[in-house]
C-alpha cells in the first residue's frame, strides 16, 4: 500500500479561478461598480465593493451554493497576490449597507403588500450588463417577465399560495440574462402592481438605448392595466390568455381550424379578435387546441386541451406565435440557475430588501458567468456556452496550481496540459 507524505506547500485545486478574476478586472468591472456605488471604506485594510462583488462570483464559480461558503474556500482564493477576498461576515455587512427601503402598497381590501425595487442596484445590473457587451445601446431585444417562488423561512417571510413561505421576485431577463429584478412578499398576487413593475423595468432598459421587439410572459400578466403597459412600451407581445366564459364563447365559436405540427406534436389552431379588454385595441387571440390522448369522445365529440396567446401580432402565423411563445420555456432554466447554482436556495439575510441586494449581487454573478464560459468555450471544447456550473468546475476551475514568485515578479504555475494559455483577456 501506498504511503501517505503530507506537504506544507501552497497549492490550489481552483487554479482557473484566476482567468476569471482576470476577466473582471480586463472589463474594468471594478471601475463601474465603484463608480456607482462610491467608496465602500476609507482605510487601506478596508473593502471596496468590487472586491466584496468578485469575491461573491469567485465562491459560485468555484463551486459553492452559499456566501458561507467563502469561508471554506478563502484559504485557496486568498493565495492570489492580485485579489483580496473578504470574509463571509465582510460580504453580509456589504449586503445590509446596499439595502434600499420597500414600497408599500394597500390593495382595495386593506392588505399591505412590500415590494423592493433597489433602483441603485437595478442600475448597476444593467451598467455591468453593457460593460460585458451582453447588451448594446441600440439594440432591439427580446424581453421575458415571470414571477419566480423563492421559498424561505426568512423572518419576514410570506406564506404564499405556493403552500411555503417565501418572496415572489419579478425578474426580467434577455435571452437569459438578467436585466432587472424586483422582489416583494411571497402572499403578493401576481398581478398586483405589476403594471408599476414593469413600467420601472422598461424605464431602465430604454435609458440604456434598448428597444424591445418582442415581449413574453405567462397569464400571470393578462390584465387590461399590464397590457397596457406593455404594448406602450414594445412592439410586440405574447401573453398567455386565462380562460373565461367569454373566452370559451368565442372559441365555440370557431368553424375554421389549421392543422398545424409544433414541437413534433399535431395540433389545430386559430384565431379570433378580442375586445375584453379594451374595444378600440383590436387584439389577436391565438388558440391552439390539442386532442386529448386516451379519452374516448363524449356527446360533445373529441376532447381538447386549449391554450390560448392574446397578442398584437396579426401578421404572422398562429404556428410562429406559438413557437415563439413557447421559446420563453427556457428561462425556467434561468431560474433552476439562480436557484441552485447562484444561492438562491440559501438568501443569508433575515430581511426582504437585503435579501434583493443578495438577488440582484448573485444576478450579476449569473451574467458574468455567461459572458465567461462564452469566452472559455471558445477554447474548451469540453464546455459550450449553455454549460452549467457544475461541467464548468470540473472542465476549467478545478485545477492543480500554485503561485511563486521570481525575479519580483509573481507567476502562476498550473498543473495541467489544457490550453489556458490560449485564453486572453486584456
């Protein structure tokens, strides 16, 4: 049997880290985050908010779920003479200090509901998001809305119709990258202000030269006020339609059904013009009705599921609306990331707007993450864009290395024969 020798010697397992805070520092990250948000402390051992903010994506990168974990995992960041790497404690002191007081609104039965809308930070996200070149001034994007159940036991957490306790943050996001987010108590019904959400959500992104072509969301978001909304702010939009009574009258109405396949699946579909909201606006309602499988037809004849899209868009066909609808299912993916890849299973904070400090800090962490193993896939042909934490830590982060310094000059010697050499960022 082999013996064991135990060494003293300084070596890292995450000697790919380094690239990444390479990267940050090459985009000059550090410069739009303290321009922003000003000088964290004054005295030479103090942190700035760029070192708390790295130190926050060092910790994901490398594997971790939570801000504690940085405590774990100081010992291997801190051998880098270039970063310095704040204790768990620094980063929720940091965390407190960037709260911003909630919004309380009274609905007509007189429930206070909190929202926290973090201006400063939403700022920031999108600041940072440009910087990275994710987004450019004149662009036309598209834009997905949902509300995401984050379920806590935080103290002022809500029990919600989720059956847990919890907040219920809105998050906008461009193809996967998250543009803005709100967070509010878990019981908030979904359409409750949401206008007022969204109206601030389109304020920030037109200020930074964006024009939204499309915009998708669930019927969460199928009100007369939200559509509004929405269609004085995009060019066009799909929202998914709740069923009514009036609804059902329209579409027994029907005599003319396309037989379409989406998604290798037959299906039929149609259309029809809704006034339910508004009588001048003209809207299109798409409806797509599925034959239901191992259903034996009744005195009414087939059975069908129906799904219906309301919409602007009267120049395309149903088949392309509903695609482009149902491309708005991968952000449900973006929400299993943010979930259990970027620590939104573990907020730190006991209270609603620290812990959108830590949504918004973690968001950034997700959106320079995509940036980066863009970058690194390019080289990594092991990795793709699309890969997740996990596949990036054990591709690219987890490897041998150490730092040692000669003629004055500090060198990291990784352990390895994958092409890091190839990659360059500044």
């Amino acid at each position: 049997m082999a013996k064991v020798n135990i060494k003293s010697e300084k070596i890292t397992p995450f000697g790919g880290i380094y690239y990444a805070s390479k990267a940050f520092y090459a985009l000059s990250l550090d410069k739009v985050i303290n321009g922003t948000l000003g000088v964290r402390s004054s005295t030479y051992n103090g942190y700035q908010w760029d070192e708390v903010i790295l130190a926050m994506s060092d910790v994901f990168l490398c594997g971790g779920d939570c801000v504690e974990d940085v405590n774990r995992s100081e010992c291997h960041l801190r051998d880098s003479p270039e970063v310095r790497i704040p204790t768990s404690h620094t980063i929720g002191r940091a965390i407190k200090e960037l709260s911003h007081e909630d919004l309380e609104y009274k609905s007509s039965s007189g429930n206070v509901f909190r929202f926290n809308t973090n201006p400063r930070l939403n700022d920031l996200l999108m600041k940072l998001n440009m910087k990275m070149g994710l987004f450019k001034s004149g662009q036309t994007v598209n834009v997905d809305f949902d509300h995401v159940f984050v379920k806590t036991e935080k103290a002022d957490a809500k029990y919600s119709y989720k059956q847990a306790y919890g907040y219920f943050p809105g998050v906008v996001s461009i193809d996967g990258i998250i543009a803005y987010i709100e967070n509010r108590d878990g019981n908030t019904p979904v359409k409750f202000h949401q206008a007022d959400t969204l109206s601030r959500a389109f304020k920030l992104l037109h200020s930074y030269g964006l024009h939204i072509g499309i915009f998708r969301a669930d019927c969460g978001s199928f009100s007369e006020d939200i559509i509004r909304t929405v269609d004085g702010n995009c060019r066009i939009f799909y929202i998914r339609a709740i069923h009514s009574a009036s609804m059902y009258s329209r579409i027994q109405d029907i005599r003319e059904w396309r037989r379409v396949e989406i998604g290798s699946q037959e299906t039929e579909v149609a259309s029809v013009m809704s006034t339910q909201f508004m009588e001048d606006s003209r809207y299109r309602i798409v409806v797509q009705r599925t034959k239901e499988k191992d259903c034996t037809p009744d005195l009414f004849g087939d059975r069908y599921t129906y799904r219906c899209i309301i919409t602007n868009d009267w120049d395309s066909e149903e088949k392309s609306i509903i695609e482009t609808y149902n491309k708005r299912g991968a952000r449900e993916r973006d929400f299993d990331r943010l979930n259990n890849d970027f620590g939104w299973k573990h907020l730190p904070c006991s209270f609603l707007n620290e812990n959108t400090v830590y949504m918004i800090l973690t968001a950034f962490c997700m959106n320079f993450f995509s940036y980066f193993v863009r970058a690194v896939s390019s080289v990594f042909t092991s990795l793709s864009p699309t890969s997740r934490i996990k596949k990036f830590v054990f591709h690219f982060t987890a490897v041998c290395a150490k730092w040692t310094r000669t003629a004055r000059r500090w060198w990291l010697n990784l352990y390895t024969g994958m092409p890091y050499d190839k990659l360059s960022f500044g």
